[in-house]
C-alpha cells in the first residue's frame, strides 16, 4: 500500500517520538554517526526511533515515497489473510491481486519493501545495542533500552524466517540497509539470536515508566516467546519446545486478563486494554511522524459519510460461512450490510472486515487511532492448546480448558470438542482463524500447523481461482535483493523457474 495511499496524513521530518508524547527530534544524519552517542536523552532518543520505524518508517520524498510507513503501517497484517483463504484483493493492482491468486514472484513490490521495512528496523536496533552500553548512564534505564532493542530485534527477525526462511544475519550496525554480508544464513541459527535476544528482554525489562502505550512489558518478551516457542517446535517436532510455549504462555495469562466482550478490544477509549500483551501504537491525533492506521482505509467499503474508505481488501465467502451463526465474533469481525440513521440499508457485494471501526469514536473513518494488537492473550490461550495436544498426540484436560476460554467468550459451546489429536488440532486453528482475522496470524497459522498439501487444498477450496502451491508456504526473496548481492543469495524454491 506504500506507494497507493490515499489517506491524507501529516509528514513531517523523519521525528523520533515516544509512543504516548514527544521528545527530542535527533538531529538529521547523526543516528549513526559516533559522536552523537554520549548522554541518557542519546539513548533514549535513539531507541524511540525504533518506534518511528515499526509505524511510519523512512520516507524521504514523503507521503508518495513508496518506502512511506513501516513494519506495521501498510502490508503486513494484510498479506497474511491475503496470501491466505481469509481474504480477496479488490484492486486492480497487480501487485495485491498477484498475491491474492497466489501467482506472487521475487518482484512483488509489498514483499520487497516489507523486507526491507524489517531490515530497516534491525539496523535501528543494532545501533542501540551497539552504541548504548558504551554511555554513561543509569543502569537499569540502560539494560533497559537495549532489551527493548532486542525485543524487536528478535520479533524482526522471527518474522523474517517465518516468510522467507534463511536470510542474512545482521547482528551490528551497518552504514546501509544495503550493506554487509549478502549470504543467507541457516534459519536455526537465526533461531538463536531471536532465543537469546527475547530471553535478555524479559530479564531486562525493567524501567517501569517505558511500560506501555506501545513500549513493551517483560511478558511482552514472554508472549513472544512462547509464540517462537510454539513455531520451533513444530518445525522440529520437539516436545521440549512445545513445553516452553506453555511455560511461556502460562507466564503472561494471568497478568493480562481476557476481556469479557470480544468488541471491546477494538473500542479507541478502550486501546490500551489489559488483553493486548504488545500493540503497535498508532495515533491519528498526533503528527509529525506519528500517524493513524490505515486499517479503515483499506477494510472498510465505500459507504455514505464515511471519508476516503477504500475496500481495497474484503473477506472471502468461505470465511464468512466458515463462521458458526451463533460465533459472537462474527458481526463484529464481518459485514455484508450497514443501516444507515435513516432506516435504509446498503448490501455489499462481499463481506468486508469492520472490526476495527469504532464507530462512535470515528464514525467518519478514515485512518484511525486502533492500535495494532500484535500480542493477545487470547493467543496464548490458544498456544497452550495448541501445544498441549502436540506433546500429547490428542487434547488433554489443560487444552480443553484453554479452547474453552476461548470459545467461551465467543458465545460457543464446547462440549462435544474432538478427543483425538488432528481433530482438536483442526479446531484449534479454525479458533486461530476467527479470533484474529486481519492481525498478521493466519498464513503463519496456516503453514505452521498444516502440511504443504494441506495449505494447498485450503486455499484452493476457498478460492477456486487462485494457484496455489506447495512452495507458497514461503515468500520469494526479493530480486532486489538478489541483484544487490551480485548473485550471492539464493532464492526460494519454486521462485524465478
């Protein structure tokens, strides 16, 4: 979407800010340079930018820049459902209808420039990992910043190996995005940076007044990890794995309670609700480098007195249908209608994703206050079934319970829940699909718990006119990529034949 917004937004200058107020802009072309690293107000400028770089990124030419936004502004929870059987593409572009219809190559534009929106934010966090211990400073504020550094240094990085497998490690700043080795390295050593990285952020963590409003907790580590947790042991069959992603999940449940209203996770008064373990914080009302999501723009369908609601992305039918009737989630999550004050009611031709409009807050929609909730402890519920079932080749009471808190909130009976592993298995991820439809989950989801056939077939039932295949379960290395490496990096199987 980097390069097709529509939302008028405010650009300023490349401005490094907290998530809830303003501090000091660092002065242009210093966030590099050795001499700029000196004092407290240094470090904690410069991990603010982290920050800037995960919500509005580096966009020298502006809002048109086609770099504009970062990890979690414009593609990111989108290709998921797209690239998936949750959702259809109603552009023209041919660069979202290609990974719609799962006919994606190395030059698909939003999966270069998600790469490198990744990249981009490792190379901010490297410079303070690389240049903060070096300050002399309070202590804990000090291993405090850079765990905060290395919480997202490992989130980049687990997303990188989920989508695309092996690819470079950078583990010190660079002077470019584009510099250093070129050479994908082995995922499983990746796996160890990202082991390593989470466990020191959640032993870190403690600076209490940078909790919150999008900076993360020590159970923001903890989720985190029970997610890589739950991910490594899928991939490896490892049953030790799979009891770290309990340990993990069971860490973080009780210190963040599920709400009892599934809508009110998405209500703006309600943002920063005990259910969200971390979030991406998004603000329409601030500016200069901070701006709303676009989650109204691209979801919502064109509809009276509603501003610049593009329906650029809608839910399949077989999502829509794949919904029990008595599934709470589900007039909130979907819509095929609107009644309007006036009694008269608009059909669309699709059901589309209304989820994060509050209606009343923003009742003109447009880009949005929501914020991104990437950690839910409804997904922990769900890891802990998920994993329990593994380690045990079939659900024991512990997972029942943990779907059940799940279901339960949804309105659903779960009485009858199969007894046997790939029954319960197969419940858990359809809990996994309608819980968080449009939150980054579901191609992850889909190629974590299924095999390479059975993602295949998925897809195809649900979109009859796509072609998906057995190598879609990972994403092609940009050919950008490949032509800065002069040959040296390897390419997907399945890509550039």
């Amino acid at each position: 979407m980097k390069k097709y917004i529509l939302a008028v937004l405010s650009c300023g200058t490349f401005t490094f800010c907290s998530c809830s107020g303003f501090l000091d802009e660092v002065p242009k072309g210093q966030i590099t340079t050795e001499s700029y690293y000196r004092t407290e107000q240094h470090a904690i400028s410069a991990t603010n930018a982290i920050y800037n770089y995960l919500i509005m990124g580096y966009s020298p030419g502006g809002l048109w820049d086609k770099n504009y936004g970062g990890v979690f502004y414009n593609d990111y929870w989108v290709l998921q459902d797209l690239f998936s059987d949750n959702a259809n593409s109603q552009q023209a572009n041919i660069q979202y209808t290609s990974v719609d219809n799962m006919q994606i190559d190395q030059y698909n534009e939003p999966v270069e420039l998600l790469w490198r929106d990744f990249y981009q934010t490792i190379k901010c966090c490297n410079v303070v990992i690389d240049k903060v211990p070096a300050i002399d400073m309070d202590d804990i504020l000090k291993k405090h910043l850079i765990a905060e550094a290395k919480f997202f240094r490992g989130m980049m990085y687990f997303d990188l190996i989920r989508m695309f497998g092996d690819v470079p490690l950078r583990e010190h700043n660079l002077e470019s995005a584009d510099e250093g080795s070129m050479l994908r390295v082995s995922k499983d050593e990746i796996y160890k940076l990202i082991f390593e990285d989470l466990i020191t952020a959640e032993t870190d963590l403690k600076y209490s007044p940078r909790y919150g409003g999008g900076r993360p907790y020590p159970e923001s580590a903890s989720a985190l990890l029970a997610r890589v947790y739950l991910t490594y042991a899928a991939e490896h069959n490892d049953t030790e794995y799979y009891e770290l992603a309990v340990k993990k999940a069971d860490a973080v449940i009780p210190k963040f309670p599920m709400l009892e209203n599934y809508a009110d996770l998405f209500k703006i008064s309600n943002r920063f609700n005990s259910e969200i373990i971390w979030g991406a914080n998004f603000s329409a009302s601030l500016s200069d480098g901070w701006a709303g999501a676009q989650f109204l723009v691209r979801l919502l369908p064109n509809m009276d007195g509603v501003d610049n609601a593009q329906g650029w992305e809608s839910a399949t039918e077989n999502l829509y249908s794949s919904f029990n009737a008595n599934d709470a989630r589900l007039p909130v999550v979907l819509k095929r209608s609107v009644t309007y004050q006036d009694g008269t009611i608009k059909q669309f031709a699709e059901p589309y994703v209304f989820k994060y409009w509050d209606q009343e807050a923003e009742p003109k929609g447009n880009s949005t206050d929501a914020i991104f909730p990437a950690m839910r402890t409804a997904e922990m519920y769900l890891i802990k079934a998920e994993a329990l079932n593994a380690i045990n080749q079939g659900p024991t009471p512990d997972a029942v319970k943990a779907i059940k808190k799940v279901r339960d909130r949804a309105g659903l009976a779960s009485d009858n829940l199969p007894t046997d592993y790939e029954g319960f298995k197969k419940v858990v991820l359809e809990e996994y699909r309608h819980e968080f439809v449009m939150e980054g989950h579901r191609w992850f989801d889909l190629t974590r718990m299924c095999t390479p056939q059975e993602f295949v077939d998925i897809i195809k039932a649900a979109k009859p006119d796509a072609t998906p295949q057995l190598y879609h379960v990972k994403f092609p290395i940009p050919q950008r990529e490949r032509d800065l490496s002069q040959g040296q990096m390897t390419q997907n199987e399945g890509y550039n034949q």
